[in-house]
C-alpha cells in the first residue's frame, strides 16, 4: 500500500525520535504539549497566552488571544500586555504550537474556524496571520479542538460532523502554512463509538492515543436543559482508542465510559503508560499494557464524589510522571493525585480555588500552576458563581498559595479559556525541522 505524504512523514519523524538521532528531547514546557515541539522552556517562562471567549457588550465581545506577562522580573508582572481580537464569536476553546513553536493555532467549536497566530517575530504581541474558514467544507468535520503538532504538520482533533452535529467524527491533518492535507475519522466499527476529543502520542511506542466527548448538538445547549435531556446525556463518547502511529490506523478500541476527556502520557523515561480523567463518572483511568503485552484501560482511583458530579474536566502531569493535577469544575477545585504507583493514585492535596475552575497548566519545574475558568459558553456558572480569571499559584510541595489573579470580566476580556506558555526569545527561522520544508 502507498503510503501518503503525511504517513511516510510521520514515519521518519517516528523513526528519527525512536533512534534518536538528530532529535530534540521528547519534553515540552507544559507536559501536554506534543512531544516533537520544539525550543522548551524549562526554566522561567515570560507570557501566558489565554485563549478567551467573548462576552457581547463586554468590551468588543470579540473572541481573543489575551497575552499576560508573567516573568516575576517584569515591571508588567501578572498584567495583560497585549489582545487580538478576531471576527466573531465562534466558541473560542483550544490551541496548540506548531513543532517549530513559531506559531500558535487556536480554533473555535461553534463557527470552526481557525485562527494562526504569529508568536516568534514579537512573543510579547502575537499577530493573526492566517484565518482557515473552510475546516468543515474540507474535512467534514466540526469543531476544531486539539490542536497536536507533528513534523511539518499539525494534526487536528474535532468533535463532530458537518453532516448531523452528532458525535461521530475525525482528525484533520493540515500543514503548517495551513493546507489540508487528509482526515481520519474515528473508528466506528469493534466497539468503536466514532467519537473524538483529545491526542496524544508516544513516540517510543509507536503508538497514538484519542479520547472523547460529544457533538455539536450536546456541546452548544444549556448545561441545565443538557442534563435533564435523558437521550442528549446518551450521546457521550464511552472510549478510547490505540493507533499505530506509523500508518495511522485505529489499533484497539478501549472502553472508558463517561467521556474520557484530556490525556497524558508519563514523560519519565522509559515509562510506557498514559492517564485520563472520565468526566461524567469522575474516574482515573490508567491505560497501560497488560502481561501479553495487549493495551488495556482500568479505572483506578475515584475523583471527589461521583455522586455529586464534580466533572473533572483538565488535568497536567507532573515531569517526572509522579504526580497529576485535576480540575474539577463544578465544586472549584483544584486536586493533587501521588502517582508514585500509577496503578493506585492517592489523592494528597486539594484547594478550591474558585467557584469554577477547568484549565490548569504547569510549569515545566512544577513549581507554577496556572488555573482559568471558562467551560463552554453555556456550561459555564451563572450569576455570582460565573467567576472568569486566571490565577497563577506557587507550590512548594505542601500548598499552592495565589501568587496573582487576573480578572477578565473586570478587564472586559471575556471567559478565560485555554492556556499556554510562551518565551521572551523569538524562535529563529533555523528552528524549523526538515520535515516542515
């Protein structure tokens, strides 16, 4: 079988890591981010972009890129230095770096556009360059919500379909100057569901590994009116599923009910195991080879009460694979999982810190934690509750302590969505791999 021109890439970028020649480090500043990100910030990090959603009547109620200083050496330390409005209001939620880290794509669930920001020429003042209208005409797909970077090319994980709104749906893959190239829907066949949300990838084990959540239809109705809709609370995704990396195909379908949502690979070398967190049962899930050597997911460890829903939405692994952060967002608060034995998390530490919280991104020393607010336009709180900030803590081991706190309704930002790191240091043009050329 021919391989395409995304395959055959992937294969020689799987393969260089693998034998580690000519590769950088599989490590990234927010131990989220994609393995073949380049230029890492492992020390001291200067601007958090913020990925906001806007408020109409609330300052342009645009959605926007929010940069905020965050170098403790800085005369603007904790203060927004710079905002990009785009056109319109589509939902704004995820974003990722390209490999090279010269660029930043953000993307939005409602309108399924998606926005590349210029972040290397002048980090302190990111620029839109390029604005892709056509993601659902060319892919099918409907909202654009992991955002991987590959070599050369930035693999893009949706939640639904142009056709229905539904659940079933796929992954996009573009190159970096924004062309589409091909798209891979998820597997519905040997107990797959066809649904999709986050990817992560493994390169030492060849292998690639999505979760899933729900469709359009879900995703843009009320929380309220959502959970009292018995049929609409049956269309969650309930697995995850192993892909070979190498030729993209769906390998084994994994079943993880209760939306599965973020995952996480352990980045400690030689660890060959990954995490998630099921959002509407409120369960670690650990999925990991068993003896014969077959993947395998089992629920681990309860997340708070399970009867109360405390919807467990982002989550952030420590560096050295021992010890995981979770959000949950319906009781504001902030946990502390000891994965020192990934097979039996215990949870150690837990703050509210705030009256919803979903995002949390940490610094690659794990002494920084940035928490935001924002859920979905219509998930979110209403009233007193519907608090939107972000808040940057230290932690010492023992305790997180607010370090500062930016409240966006008061700056009239708008709902205060994903997180990233970025670099006072521009990326030179030399950074940009071979396989990007």
């Amino acid at each position: 079988m021919r391989l395409s021109k995304f395959t055959r890439a992937t294969v020689l970028a799987t393969v260089t890591v693998v034998a580690g020649v000519g590769a950088a480090p599989a490590l990234a500043d927010e131990t989220c981010n994609s393995p073949y990100l380049s230029n890492l910030i492992k020390g001291q990090e200067d601007f958090l972009y913020v990925w906001t959603l806007g408020v109409p009547g609330m300052g342009d109620g645009l959605d926007k890129l929010v940069t905020l200083d965050v170098n403790p050496q800085s005369k603007r330390y904790g203060r927004v230095v710079a905002q990009v409005s785009v056109v319109g209001r589509g939902e704004a939620h995820h974003m990722g770096f390209t490999d090279d880290r010269r660029f930043l794509w953000a993307g939005g669930l409602d309108d399924s556009k998606i926005y590349v920001f210029d972040v290397s020429t002048d980090p302190g003042k990111p620029k839109l360059v390029k604005t892709i209208t056509d993601f659902a005409a060319r892919s099918g797909l409907v909202g654009p919500h992991t955002f991987y970077a590959l070599p050369g090319r930035m693999l893009i994980g949706a939640l639904s379909n142009s056709k229905d709104n539904g659940g079933k749906t796929g992954m996009a893959v573009y190159s970096n100057k924004g062309d589409f190239i091909s798209k891979h829907d998820m597997p519905t066949s040997k107990g797959g569901d066809g649904y999709g949300y986050d990817i992560a990838i493994n390169p030492a084990r060849n292998a690639m590994l999505t979760s899933s959540f729900t469709g359009r239809d879900n995703y843009m109705m009320e929380l309220g009116e959502l959970m009292k809709d018995k049929a609409a609370m049956q269309r969650f995704g309930a697995t995850m599923v192993m892909w070979n990396l190498k030729s993209m195909q769906p390998e084994k379908v994994l079943n993880v009910p209760g939306a599965p949502l973020e995952i996480r690979w352990s980045l400690k070398e030689g660890d060959d195991w990954a995490i998630t967190a099921s959002a509407l049962t409120s369960s670690l899930w650990l999925v990991k080879k068993d003896a014969k050597g077959e993947w395998q997911a089992k629920s681990v460890a309860q997340i708070g009460d399970p009867a109360k829903i405390p919807l467990p939405v982002d989550i952030s692994i420590t560096a050295d694979g021992k010890g995981l952060w979770v959000n949950t967002f319906m009781d504001g608060t902030t946990r502390y999982f000891d994965l020192s034995d990934p097979k039996a998390p215990r949870q150690t530490y837990a703050k509210h810190t705030g009256s919803q919280v979903n995002m949390v991104s940490q610094s690659w020393d794990g002494k920084r934690l940035y928490v935001s607010t924002s859920l979905l336009e219509k998930w979110d709180k209403k009233g007193i509750d519907d608090e939107q900030f972000v808040k940057l803590f230290a932690w010492d081991g023992k305790e997180l302590k607010e370090t500062w706190k930016a409240d966006f309704y008061k700056l009239k930002l708008g709902r205060a969505h994903h997180m990233k790191l970025g670099a006072a240091k521009p990326v030179s043009a030399s950074a940009v791999a071979v396989a990007s050329k």
